[in-house]
C-alpha cells in the first residue's frame, strides 16, 4: 500500500500506517499548524533528494533520549567543565538553521534542509515552537542544534559544528536543562552514532506514541527559551 497524498485538508493518516520505509504521507504544506499536527502525532518531515513534495515520517523503531538517562562521555564532561564556549538559547535561531542546512548540504547527498523547510521553522520559532541551542566563542556563532517543543519532549531536528565538540556542549547543555524543567523525551528520529553517545535507544513505535500522547499533557515551555544552566551545572545534572 503506497502512502497517501495530502491535500489542503489539515489531516495526517495515523503513524501506524506508515509504509516499510517509515513514510505515513507525501505533499502537504508546511504550515505552522500542519507542521504541529505533525509532531504531537509523532509525524516529522524529511525532504529527499529529487522528490518534489515533502516525505512525512514515522519510523519503527524510533530512537530517543531520556534527559535523566542520558550518558555523557568523560572527554565531553571535561570539555564543558573548561567553558570554552558559551551556551545561549534561542538568541539565533535563523543562524543555527542555516548552519544545519549549509552543513547538511556538504555532508549528504540524499537528504538536507531545503529553504522551504528554513523558512517553516523561522516561523515555528517565531511562533514559539521552535528553539535553538547555540555555542559561542569569542563572540562567534560556532556550533548548535534546533528542534521542536511539545508539551514534555524536545523533537531534535539537527546540529552544526564549526568548532570541536561545540555542537556536543549545546546538546549536553540542553540535556541538563530539560532534565531540570522536568521533560520526558529526547526524539532523535533515527538511529545516528553521533546519539548513541549519549545514551540514544530503540523504542517501538508505539511505545514512542504513548509516551507522546502522555508527555503532550504537560504544558508546553512556549516562547523564548533562557536556559537555566549553563555547561558545567548541565554537566552536574547529567548522572548517566
């Protein structure tokens, strides 16, 4: 069975339908509103190499981080101790999406961030729904990740580096800070080295939807994001 096309209509088949590659739909806008829906159903959009209208995935199994769980390795810990870079939130955005994007570009040949999805996102950060984790040195952008907020999970969308482990202090630095705001998930989407460092596991799809559904009950942390720790508290928080 091929997945469906959308249409205009704000909709998404359930995440359960979706096809062996993990695809629940092709097409659709990229609304603020759709882009949402997504979300909270476990849905996440993936433009693909040649293929003109957006992918919508929901992959089995999915792979997520439990803040509290989370395993940061000793070179890392001792690299956010030193406090070469400053962990800011939320202060470029824009930035951190283009850096994502231009380091996607680079690096893969089948996937990236298109311009149709930089601009969606801007807006989602705008909106208040999208947030940027950002490392500074010397006053210099050089490292950071963004994603989607949603009731108690962060649905990390990607990251940049232009500095050794500067994208690695930010993930680790947001990590303590969900653990200290009380948030249950980490979704990683997919399985990838660079988050199986920390701690990333395999969960069923469905099990992953529970823990959605449940977690989108705690209110959404809407708005600007300021952190409350900065690495080295973060490093102290993270146990695992």
């Amino acid at each position: 069975m091929h997945p469906p096309f959308l249409g205009t209509k704000l909709v998404f088949p359930p995440a359960e339908r979706a096809d062996e590659d993990g695809v629940v739909a092709i097409g659709g806008d990229l609304s603020i509103e759709r882009l949402l829906l997504a979300y909270s159903s476990g849905i996440f959009p993936w433009p693909v190499q040649n293929i003109e209208p957006v992918l919508w995935f929901s992959p089995d199994p999915r792979w997520v981080i439990e803040p509290p769980k989370a395993h940061v390795p000793r070179s890392l810990r001792k690299q956010m101790r030193r406090g070469l870079y400053e962990v800011r939130a939320d202060t470029a955005f824009a930035q951190v999406i283009n850096g994502c994007a231009e380091s996607s570009r680079r690096g893969q040949d089948s996937t990236w961030i298109t311009f149709e999805m930089e601009d969606a996102y801007n807006a989602l950060h705008a909106a208040g729904y999208a947030h940027s984790i950002e490392a500074w040195r010397e006053g210099e952008l050089v490292g950071g990740l963004y994603g989607v907020s949603l009731g108690g999970v962060f649905f990390g969308e990607s990251m940049f580096a232009a500095a050794p482990d500067a994208s690695k202090v930010a993930f680790a630095t947001l990590l303590g800070n969900l653990v200290r705001w009380g948030f249950d998930l980490v979704d990683c989407q997919t399985k990838t080295e660079h988050l199986q460092r920390f701690g990333s596991v395999a969960v069923a799809r469905k099990d992953f939807l529970a823990t959605v559904k449940r977690s989108l009950a705690n209110p959404t942390k809407r708005g600007r994001w300021t952190l409350d720790v900065g690495p080295e508290e973060a490093e102290s928080l993270l146990t695992g």
